[in-house]
C-alpha cells in the first residue's frame, strides 16, 4: 500500500488526571525529518518520541505538538540547586559592585530564578508519564499513517488514469507512423516528378530515401521504452511502501523517451501527441513527489 507524505494524526489521553494531547502533521520532504515541541517537563523524551514516531514515517518533515494537562497528585519533590542559586547570587553581587546599586536579593526574589527551584518526578511516576506518552504518540501515528494512506490510495488511482492516457497517446503515435511514411513518400514521388519529369522513377531510389528518413523520425524504441516504463510503473504502485523515489526515477525515464519522440517528430499530429506525453508526465511527477 502506498501512502502520501502529507497528513494529520491526533491522540489524547486522560489518566489519573494527567491529559496528554499529542498532535502531528506530516508534509512532503526528500529525507525524514522530525521535529518536536513540548512542554518542559516532558523534554527528557525527546529522543524517544522522535524513535518512535520513525517507526511510522520513512519519508516526510513531521511535525509533532505534545500539550501536558497534569491535575494529578503525582509523587513530585521539589528540588534545591544550589550551584545554581549561588552562581546567580554570584552574579548579582557583581552587578552591584560595578554598576554602584543597592544588592536587595532576597531569598524569595533568588528562588524565582529558573531553575533554582524545580519539581522533579519521582521514578515511578516518570514510568508512568512515559508509558501514557508513548501510548497517545502511537495511538497519533496510527492516525497519521491511516490517513496518508487514504491520500495514497488517491494518488495511486489518479496516477494510473494518468499511465492509461499514455497509453493512449503512444498507440496514436505507432498508428500515425505508417501513415506519415506513405505521405513522404506520395510527396517525395510529385517532387521527383517534378524535377526530372519522369513518370518511371526508380522504385529503388524511393526505397532508399523513405529509409534514410525513417531512420530519422523512427520512434518505435522510445514507444517500447515508454510502454515498459508504464507498465513498471504500475507494478511498482502495487507494490509495498517507500517507493516514492523509484516511481521518480521511472517518470525521469518517461520524460526522456518523450523528449526524444518530440525531438524526432516531423509531423504536427506526433508532434501535439509527444507534447500531450510529456503534460502528462509532469502532471505524475507532480503526484509522485507526494509519495513516501
């Protein structure tokens, strides 16, 4: 099943009073990158989160918003940094010495300072905040996944019926070939005429230039090519997830074999046939980069 790298997943979970929200929104990313905001006294599971959340998404920028609602009478102590408080008294004291100001810290005044004074979770309770995060950041991932791959099996559809026009334009191409060779050669035959006023031309000397212009305007390769390319293309889209950077190499295939059709054309029906394959085409490399 392919998925699309865009999509939204939202979790919340509710025990012994602490509600936990996580929410995450995926976009279109060559790598994956993944990028956190929470609140402070969840940061410890930075690290995990991000693990976690990888073991979702292989490609894509994610970004994930975890909020923290905590009316709990958890085991939390408060704790004393004394280091800290004497390095901000430090400070302080330098402060007035050089800049001639009365010192008038208080202890109450020192105990606001950040990190001075600070609520740490006892282990158990750490056990706990992490076992309900990790499970509202899955239950958040699974939501995501379930909805890129929604949006993946739009893209899916709306590629295939992009391939099938190809096809269609490619069978319009191979008909109009032989066509456009017995127009050459109706036209090289008046002109012959008219030069030479001979009615017995050379069936030879025809032959032999309706082969050297084939030889120019031939696209029979890059038809066949592109046919495989099609055909790769959809068994790749059945295939298992990631596969968003074969099905662009493919279409990088697909543009070149149009390009050299269009090159080669020296009629104006392969001409706006060549040009409709390669609309065609960007339209699926358009889709294509929204695939994981």
């Amino acid at each position: 099943m392919i998925r699309s790298m865009t999509g939204f997943g939202r979790a919340e979970t509710n025990e012994d009073g602490k509600k936990i929200t996580v929410e995450m929104k995926s976009v279109n990313h060559r790598y994956c990158e993944i990028s956190t905001r929470m609140p402070k006294k969840l940061n410890f599971y930075d690290s995990a989160v991000r693990q976690l959340v990888k073991k979702y998404v292989v490609r894509g920028k994610v970004d994930v918003y975890v909020s923290l609602q905590d009316d709990s009478d958890s085991g939390s102590n408060v704790k004393y940094n004394e280091a800290i408080a004497k390095e901000y008294l430090g400070y302080l004291k330098q402060m007035s010495d050089e800049l001639g100001v009365a010192n008038d810290v208080t202890v109450t005044s020192l105990a606001r300072m950040p990190e001075v004074l600070v609520l740490e979770e006892s282990e158990s309770d750490q056990e706990k905040t992490w076992e309900q995060l990790e499970k509202t950041v899955i239950l958040a991932c699974e939501n995501l996944s379930e909805m890129r791959a929604v949006e993946g099996a739009h893209l899916k559809e709306d590629i295939i019926g992009k391939l099938d026009g190809m096809v269609g334009y490619i069978d319009q191409i191979e008909k109009r070939t032989p066509e456009m060779m017995a127009a050459y050669r109706k036209k090289l035959k008046e002109k012959l005429d008219e030069v030479i006023s001979d009615t017995n031309i050379s069936e030879q000397l025809i032959a032999g230039e309706l082969i050297i212009y084939s030889d120019k305007i031939c696209v029979d390769e890059e038809t066949v090519r592109l046919r495989t390319h099609i055909t790769n293309m959809k068994k790749t889209l059945d295939a298992a997830d990631n596969i968003g950077r074969k099905l662009d190499f493919l279409a990088q295939e697909m543009n070149r074999e149009a390009n050299t059709t269009l090159s080669k054309a020296n009629d104006i029906e392969v001409s706006e046939l060549a040009i409709n394959l390669k609309t065609e085409i960007e339209k699926i490399r358009e889709q294509i980069q929204n695939i994981e």
